[in-house]
C-alpha cells in the first residue's frame, strides 16, 4: 500500500466531513455518487459532500476539443481545488485525466471498469440500423479525432461532423428532427450509468473500433501528502482494471498523445498475460500504424494484508497511479509493456503522422 508521510498532513486528526470535487454534468455526479456509496459502503459513520464546478471543456461548446487545447480541459478548475484543500479528492472519468498528473497530485484509486468499448446510438428514423447499413452520405455525430479517423478508414461512405457537449445534449440534437446526424458515436459506459441501455443501438468491437486509453475506468485523484484520503481509497481499486490502465496510460505517456491526435488502444488482461494494443491513424483514416504485445504478469491472489514496501525508497508511481493493493512487480511490467508498444509505433513514424493532425486541426486547409 502506498503510504506517506504523517507529518506530510495538515492535521492528524480524522476529518469529519471529506468533501468530493466533481464535474456539474449527469452522467459526472452519477459516477461521484457511485464512489461515495462505494465509500459508505466501507465506512459508514463516515460523511462525504459533494463540491461541484464546471471546467473549461464544459464551458466552451462552440470549439472542437483540440482547439481549445490539449491539458486538462476537464480537470484543471477541479485540481485547483483539490491543490488548495477545497476538496479532498476528485472523481474523474479516467479517460479525461492526463497521464502526467500536476505536482503533488496523484492518482488513489481506479475502480472496476464498465463497458469499455464505444456505442452507436441511432436517430429514431434509422432504428434498427447500423453503420455498415446507413445511407451513403449519412452524417455521423462525434467530438473525437479517434473515432473519426476510424470512421473513415472503415467506412469511407459516411461523413463526420462534430458535436459537443454532455451526454443529455447530445443526444437532444441527435433526436432532433430537422438535424443533421443520423446517428452518434459514444462512450458505451456513459450511457449505460445513465441508465439508457435502449439508446444503443450498436456496440463496436475492438476490431471495428479501438477505444480511448482509461475509457469506461473511473479514476480517483487526491493529493499525494494526504495518509488519511489515500488509506481510505484503497480498497477501492479494482487489480485487473489498473493494470490494463497503467499499460494504456503508459503508451499515450510515451506517445504524448491528447484529443489532437488519433490515437486508441484495446487491452485485456487474463489469468496473468495483459495484452495490449496500440494504434495511430493520419486524420483522413488512409494512414494507420498499429502494434500488439503482451507479457505475463505475477499477480498475488489478495490476501488482505498490505504488501510491505523498503523503509528507505521513496514509493514509485506508475503514470501517477499509486500502487495501492496492486502489485508493484505487475506494475511496472505493464507499465513497461504499454511503453514498448508505443516505441514501436515511434520507430514507425507515429509521432510526424501525430504532429500532422495536429497541425491540420489546428491550422485546416482552405478548400
């Protein structure tokens, strides 16, 4: 268990209310509850608040997401908050997080992951379809460089066009009758938290579509100092659901990947081999470099007792995860393993096709 220094802390005394930051959005403050009554669960005498903000990717509607910029579109305004103690600890989806946290913030616990794959929810008027059955020319809803460069390589006949906001919003324009979108491309976890599983029209695989690094993972962010928060969260972490994480969140970190860039993953993790893999695509779809390893992991069966670590090193972290109940050795083996994939796709020009989106989205070509 990864453990700080006491005199790190501001106070030794047990806090009376811990106060959550999270998000103002629906599908945000389902997830914060789902970890509070997983903490009450645990603890039950002890009180949580929620403290909610909006962030700048919540403000901004009328931009897409690599043209307001790369970091922490999602989190800044809630790290500020945790970093001047308004909050104790933060509830993210992971996928948002990037994976180089700000100094003295870390990650304290990944919970079980849902549905990690992405969803197609139909307009009414083509229910019962799918993609590959749309009308050529039909237009496709989605705010993701990752998933457009997808749509384009596999399915030529659709188009693309953007779309933002919270998950309510999106699918209000995608129901409207005089919109443009015949269908919208998802995370699947999101809607079924929502509870709108009859709003999936199809699911897509990972052969069909490899999905964002941490998609469907929820993440929990405190500070590093803090002994009290950081005990308290970790038997929230979910063993098989971190290890993949800290794999996917190791090839973006090496990649330097962000929403400016098509880049996707898919990962498993059975019995003790993890399997990863990687891509990266050009914005047109016509350019994909993909790669896939794995390793065996050495994965202790939990036996409730806490792993001992050396009094005299410093704690790792792996892309600002905490070890927790995880194994360190099955840590840095996966870290390890999400890095070689990557350098693979770097010695096969993955960062120049990279730095061309990024520059296409961010200076386009007047037709």
């Amino acid at each position: 268990m990864f453990v700080p220094e006491r005199n790190n802390m501001t106070s030794s005394e047990p806090r009376e209310v811990i106060r959550v930051g999270s998000r103002n959005s629906e599908l945000a403050l389902i997830q914060t509850k789902h970890v509070i009554n997983c903490l009450k669960d645990l603890y039950p005498k002890k009180k949580f608040e929620i403290v909610t903000m909006k962030t700048k990717g919540d403000k901004i509607l009328d931009k897409s997401l690599p043209k307001i910029g790369e970091k922490s579109l999602f989190t800044e305004e809630l790290e500020l908050a945790l970093e001047q103690g308004r909050v104790d600890f933060l509830v993210h989806s992971l996928k948002d997080l990037p994976t180089t946290l700000p100094k003295g913030m870390i990650l304290g616990a990944i919970l079980k992951r849902e549905d990690e794959r992405d969803a197609v929810v139909m307009s009414k008027k083509f229910e019962g379809k799918t993609l590959s059955t749309l009308p050529e020319g039909s237009i496709i809803g989605t705010s993701s460089l990752r998933r457009s460069a997808q749509l384009a390589r596999n399915m030529p006949n659709l188009q693309v066009e953007n779309i933002r906001g919270n998950l309510n919003t999106r699918l209000k324009k995608l129901d409207d009758e005089n919109g443009p979108f015949a269908a919208i491309i998802l995370a699947a976890a999101g809607l079924k938290r929502m509870g709108w599983h009859d709003r999936i029209s199809q699911i897509l695989e990972p052969e069909e579509a490899l999905y964002a690094v941490g998609q469907g993972a929820i993440g929990v962010e405190c500070r590093e100092s803090d002994w009290e928060i950081l005990s308290l969260l970790e038997p929230l972490y979910d063993v098989n659901t971190t290890l993949r994480c800290v794999c996917e969140r190791s090839f973006l970190k090496t990649l330097g990947g962000g929403c400016s860039a098509p880049v996707a993953v898919s990962s498993s993790l059975i019995d003790d081999n993890l399997t990863i893999t990687g891509a990266v695509w050009s914005l047109d779809g016509q350019t994909l470099i993909q790669h896939t390893l794995d390793k065996k992991l050495f994965i202790p069966y939990d036996d409730g007792e806490p792993p001992k670590k050396c009094p005299y090193r410093e704690p790792r972290l792996y892309c600002s995860v905490a070890p927790g109940k995880v194994s360190g050795l099955s840590l840095a083996g996966a870290e390890d393993l999400g890095n070689k994939v990557a350098q693979s796709l770097v010695d096969k020009n993955a960062l120049e096709i990279m730095l061309n989106a990024r520059n296409e989205v961010l200076n386009p070509t007047k037709s």
